[in-house]
C-alpha cells in the first residue's frame, strides 16, 4: 500500500445515516409489536370508511342531521362562521408571535450583536445574550401547540386568550429561530458600507441588515401562518369554536357531508394563504 493512498469508508454520511434511521424504524416495528396485518383496515370499520370516503364526492349542502334547532343559522352561514373563527384564533395567535419572534430572532442574530447590540455592555452581553435567546427559542419549540393548548385549556378554560397563547409560544420560538437564521445570512456589504461612512450600530443593523432579510421574512411568516390556520382548526377539538370542532360533531354523528364540507373550506383557506404567499415569494404586490 502507497503512504499517499487513503482508505475510503464504505459508506458515506448520508448512506449510514439513512441506514441508522431504517434500523431504528426496524427497531421500533418490533418494539410496537407490529404485523403486516395491523396495516389492513379493520372489516368491522370498513363500511364507515367507505362511507366517509364516497361522501368526499358529495359534500353537504345543507344539514344532515335529523334535528336542527329552528335558531341554527343556515349551513353554508355556519361553515363560513367557523372558517372566520379559525382564521382569527390564527391571526390572533401569529400577531403574538411575530413580535415575539421578531425579538428573540434579533437577540438570538450574532449580526445583530456585532451591530446594533455592539458596545462595551454589548460586547459582555453577547455571550450570555446569544445563549439564553437560543435557549429561550429552543424551549419554545419543544412543546406542540396542542400540549399548550391542553395547559392554557386547564387554566384558562376556553377563552380566545387560551387558543391564541397556545398557538403563539412554539410558532413564536420557530419564527425567532428562523428570522436570526435568515439576517445572519444576508451579505454584509451593504452594511459595512454605512459603517464605514461612520453610521451607528443600530443603523447598520436597521438599514443594512433587516430590509434585505425582510422578504424571505415574510414568506416564512406567511407559511407559518398557513400552518396556524391548520393547527387553529385542530384546537376546534380541544372544544374552541373553530372548524375542529364543527369536523368532530358531524362525524361524531356520522354525518360525513358535513364533515367534507367544513374540510373543503379549510383546503380553501390553506390555499389562499399559500397563493399570497406565492404572490410575495415572486416579488408581486399582495392585495
């Protein structure tokens, strides 16, 4: 063997990493105890799995239950009411979040502590800074919004207040997360420019940073606003009057054209979510 030649490993990163997750997943197969007959439908559930399905093609137009109360509001009015409702618990949460966010993303921005955080106080700041923000962001997006949804849902009972904090405390560690991600990413140039002509920190980071993260900032707000959309319309079976809960009293009654009907309007709200977001991503106006 020649002293210049190297061993190559037989596997690359990817490939062992590909290979530990498939045993892992073999590992967990047995643990569960699982059998190829487990991924079968159950016969029993199978004629209410066929109906739930053949109903997709007919949505409900109007109620399908045997009794209406003479005050219920008309369907399709009801359906609306409850898409507005989810629509609002997720503003309502993301309003909270970005601003949270939009802190500890700037906290947790090494260019924000070389610029606008910068100074003698700064300079022994940032370490302790940098890591509790990250810390902070991190623990925030451990915790799923239903496990917070179940804890405000204790304490607070089924408030608006409830719903919306529980949405905005893990979106608001994943926004800030992402947001110091995007400014520390953004080229420098323009900002060593101004410091050059002798502008402060703050300015650097204000001018010269922020508006060039700015869009790719607003199209991840823009996602995970269409996340919360979804994420609001599940806290609906938690028992807050969102499209959640209209999806679990239909089909609790087995009355699946309701439940397609309050489905299509929330593909219908993810999709109009997602086509301002595409508009913005391409660089056109939204209005």
């Amino acid at each position: 063997m020649s002293a210049g030649f190297t061993a190559r490993p037989l596997l690359g990163r990817r490939s062992a990493t590909v290979l530990a997750a498939l045993g892992l997943g073999v590992i967990a197969w047995f643990q569960l105890g699982l059998t190829l007959d487990d991924l079968l439908p159950d016969p029993a559930r199978g004629a209410t799995a066929r109906a739930f399905a053949t109903a997709a093609l007919h949505p409900a137009f109007d109620y399908q239950g045997d009794f209406v109360p003479a005050a219920a509001p008309p369907f399709w009015r009801g359906v609306a009411a409850a898409a507005l409702r989810t629509v609002v618990f997720a503003a309502g949460g993301m309003f909270l979040a970005v601003i949270g966010g939009l802190v500890l993303g700037m906290l947790a921005s090494a260019s924000w502590w070389r610029t606008a955080g910068a100074g003698p106080l700064g300079g022994r700041l940032r370490p302790v800074g940098l890591v509790a923000a990250r810390v902070t962001i991190a623990g925030l997006r451990s915790v799923h919004e239903l496990l917070w949804a179940v804890l405000f849902l204790a304490a607070l009972g089924v408030s608006p207040a409830a719903g919306a904090i529980a949405i905005a405390i893990p979106y608001a560690g994943t926004l800030a997360k992402v947001f110091s991600e995007q400014v520390d990413e953004v080229p420098r140039d323009a900002s060593r420019a101004m410091g050059a002509l002798g502008a402060g920190g703050t300015l650097q980071f204000t001018c010269g940073l922020l508006p060039r993260a700015a869009r790719q900032m607003a199209s991840f707000t823009f996602y995970q606003f269409e996340c919360s959309v979804r994420a609001a319309a599940v806290l609906g079976f938690f028992g807050f009057p969102t499209l959640g809960q209209k999806i679990a009293a239909s089909f609790a009654n087995g009355n699946y054209g309701e439940v397609w009907s309050y489905l299509y309007a929330l593909i219908a709200l993810v999709l109009t979510i997602e086509m301002w977001s595409a508009r913005l991503r391409s660089g056109r106006s939204v209005r």
